[in-house]
C-alpha cells in the first residue's frame, strides 16, 4: 500500500506531521493546504484532515463570534467542503 505522505519526493507541506500541525494549530492554513493540495492526497487522509480542520475552526471561532455563529459558520464550511468538486483522473 503506498501513501503519499511517506514518499520521500513529497513536499515538506504534505508530510503527515505538517499537515497535523497545521489543520490543529491554524486550522485556516491547513483547510487551504488540504483543499489545494486535495488530488495529492488519499480520500481517508483528506476527509482526516479536514475533519480535524473543521472542528478545530469551530473552537476558533468560539474565541471570536457567539456560539450561534460559530454553528452556522461550521454548518456553512461542511457543506461547501463536502459539495466541492471532486476531480476525477
């Protein structure tokens, strides 16, 4: 079973650790890696990552807006994530 992030060619932004660092630490930068970076990876990694991203960007906007905005933010992002494009190869 080979995975892309275990490759030695890969770029350091898609490396498994990289990519844990960044959709926990700023899930914003790490919704835009996964999303620009989503043919690289497998569909596990991906929906990983972002799920990851998702629920740490609620806690984010928790410090910033009402709880209710938050909620409707999240619901927001879900469904453009889960309604985006899928390129086939």
């Amino acid at each position: 079973m080979t995975n892309s992030n275990y490759s030695e060619g890969s770029p350091w932004y898609l490396k498994k650790g990289w990519v844990y660092t960044m959709c926990l630490i700023t899930p914003p930068i790490g919704l835009i890696n996964v999303l620009l970076n989503r043919n690289r990876l497998q569909r596990d990694e991906k929906q990983l990552y972002l799920g990851i991203a998702i629920i740490m960007g609620i806690f984010w906007l928790l410090k910033f807006f009402p709880f209710s905005v938050s909620i409707i933010c999240a619901i927001v992002g879900y469904l453009v994530i889960h309604m985006w494009p899928e390129e086939t190869e």
